[in-house]
C-alpha cells in the first residue's frame, strides 16, 4: 500500500497554507490554498518546510497596481543588474519608454526624461543650437553652436537666447581643426545600440559618454573631416533622415551619461549605415 513519507497535510500546519492536493501534481509539488487571501498555487514540498514561498498572484497584483498608479506599463527588467529596482517602463501619458526604479515608481517621483530632453533641444535648436551631452552641473547642458564649438551654457540663457561662442569670439584660443565622423555599436549583455557622432578624438569623446561598466564598443565608421561645419552639417543630415530609429534618451540615460540623445536601434542597422553613407558620399567634395 502506498503511504506518504511524510505528512503533507501536517507540515504545512500554520504556515498559513492549507494542502489541497498532491496526488495528481508534478513531482515535490502539492497544490496549496493561501488561507490569508485564498490564492492556489503550486508550491514544492521543501519549500513549503522553509516558509520559502508567497502568494504570486498576490504579489503580482500588488505589483500592477504600483503600475497604474505611477501611470506606467511594465516593459521588462532591462536594467535589473545595475539596480536590482530599475524596471523598464513605458509612460502611458507620452508614451516614452525609461528606467525607473520602482521605489520612485511607488512614491510617483519621477518625470519623464525624454519628455525633459526633447524639450531642452527644442529650446536649444529656436536658437541654432543642439545639445551633446550634460553641462557641468545642473544648470548647465553642453551644446553644439552652428559654428561647430561645443560649450556649457545654462539652459534659462539659451532659453532667452542669451550666449555667444568663446573660441570664434577669440576669448578662448581654439584652431579648427579636422573632425571624424563616426559610427559606433555599443553592445551591453543583450543590448546593443548605434551611436553617430563627430569629434576630433574619438577615444576622448567616448569616456565623456560615461557609458556604464560592461559595455563593448566597436568602430564602424569613420570619415575624416577638415574642419568642423562641415562635419556639422554632414551629421545633422544623418540624423534628421535616422530620427524615427532613434532611442527614447529615456532608455539610453541608463546606459550613458553623455550623447545619449542619438542612439539608434540596432535592429534598424542596415538603413542607419545606407544613410550614413549615402550622406558621406553626397558630402565628398569635402573630405579628404
Ligand atoms: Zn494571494
Ligand atoms: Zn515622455
Ligand atoms: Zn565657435
């Protein structure tokens, strides 16, 4: 006669659960009613002997409404090794996607950083001007003047159209020089992107990204140009043409400080790389 090497029914004896079934079960596994809010749920058996376990249903209903609340869609856990917290959410009021950590996500205390950034180069680009990375402070936002320099303004001044270039102004001593154009891929774990952009030094503009640890990057373009406006002007047409493969900068903030405005999809890899190099090529008269 069959007979149970223990008592099932025994040991989950003020655990707050109640056995229901474990003949027709997999394996170390019985089916248990929550009595606390009378969930089911398959819990194995020596689990159950080290009071690890929890209502799922329960926990995941506590976690959809923390969501909705905040007024966010769960995506994934994207960045759950940089913080153990950080979800992947999507914003329903704008729809953006970003990096939350969930006790913000708790309390409401975030906003949307892709909303914020749009609105800051907007502000940026009434004047001529784009934003390239973080200022020295928070005030401040580094920008990109029409002559090609890249200075820190605060952003209320280029909001009033308040700022003027220190290196053509001759202020600041500054050559222009040549400048490459470039196209990166940055892959972290499973996550990949494409970053274009111009410098005169490649390596020195990547340690500005502050990219976090564990990133890999490789160099798939690079065009040499003779001096800034052009390479400007090059740049800012492949970015317009590459806007709609572009990363929310929401996303891309968990990944990099700095240039994380455009950053393309990887999956639109082989239209991004056409019109990088169809922009080159309409612009060879320039490069050397
Ligand atoms: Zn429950
Ligand atoms: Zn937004
Ligand atoms: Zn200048």
């Amino acid at each position: 006669m069959y007979r149970l090497k223990r008592d099932y029914f025994k040991e989950c004896e003020g655990s707050g659960l109640r056995l229901v079934d474990y003949k027709s079960q997999p394996a170390g596994y019985g089916l248990y009613t929550f009595e606390g809010c009378g969930h089911e749920q398959l819990i194995q058996y020596v689990h159950v002997r080290e009071g690890a376990f929890r209502c799922i249903s329960c926990y995941e209903n506590e976690r959809s409404e923390i969501y909705t609340r905040a007024g966010v869609k769960f995506v994934s856990d994207l960045c759950e090794d940089r913080d153990k917290n950080y979800k992947l959410v999507e914003i329903v009021a704008c729809g953006h996607t970003q990096a939350i950590a969930l006790n913000a996500l708790k309390s409401s205390e975030f906003s949307c950083v892709t909303c914020k950034n749009n609105r800051w180069a907007e502000e940026a680009s009434m004047h001529g001007l784009e934003v390239v990375g973080k200022g020295r402070d928070s005030r401040y936002l580094t920008y990109r003047l029409p002559c090609g320099h890249e200075q820190d303004f605060q952003r209320g001044n280029v909001k009033r159209g308040i700022f003027s270039c220190d290196i053509c102004n001759g202020t600041k001593h500054g050559k222009d020089r040549k400048s490459y154009l470039y196209m990166l891929l940055i892959k972290r774990k499973n996550f990949e992107w494409i970053k274009i952009g111009y410098s005169l030094d490649i390596d020195r503009r990547v340690k500005q990204y502050q990219l976090i640890d564990g990133c890999s990057i490789r160099l798939v373009e690079c065009i040499e140009f003779p001096n800034r406006k052009e390479v400007a002007a090059v740049e800012s047409k492949i970015h317009s043409s590459c806007s709609t493969y572009s990363h929310d900068s929401g996303i891309m903030e968990a990944f990099m400080l700095g240039g994380y405005t455009e950053c393309y999809k990887i999956d639109n890899y082989e239209d991004v790389i056409n019109i990088f190099r169809e922009e080159v090529e309409n612009a060879k008269d320039f490069i050397r």
